[in-house]
C-alpha cells in the first residue's frame, strides 16, 4: 500500500499555526504532519504518517511536543 499524506513546515507553522492544515485532513482524507527538517524528525513524521494511514481518520499532528 502506498503512503499518502502531508508533511508540513514546522517553521512555517511556528508563525501561522497548525489550523491551516486541517482542510488536508478534512477534505482530502489525508494525514498531516508537521515536522522539522532534522533527519529524526522527518523519521519521526514518516512514522506517524504511517500510523495515521491505518487508523480510520487522517487528522493532523506536530512530531515535536510544544516547548
């Protein structure tokens, strides 16, 4: 099965924030993640890409917790 879903900026996101992501989630059925560009945190995305894709709703996440 092919993986399918978002990885979003998390520099971007530092500013606008993470609801503009949600309409992926929503109208697409994709799942989103936001991630930084550090190898473990891309892993990390990937990983919960995965894990999102065989739950029943895609939604977004951030892989890093707040600070």
């Amino acid at each position: 099965m092919p993986l399918d879903g978002f990885i979003g900026p998390a520099h971007v996101s530092t500013v606008i924030g993470s609801r503009p992501y949600e309409h992926f989630a929503q109208e697409y059925a994709k799942p989103v993640v936001i991630a930084g560009f550090e190898p473990l945190d891309v892993m990390q995305a990937i990983l919960m890409l995965v894990r999102q894709s065989t739950t029943a709703a895609p939604r977004w996440r951030t892989s890093s917790p707040a600070r």
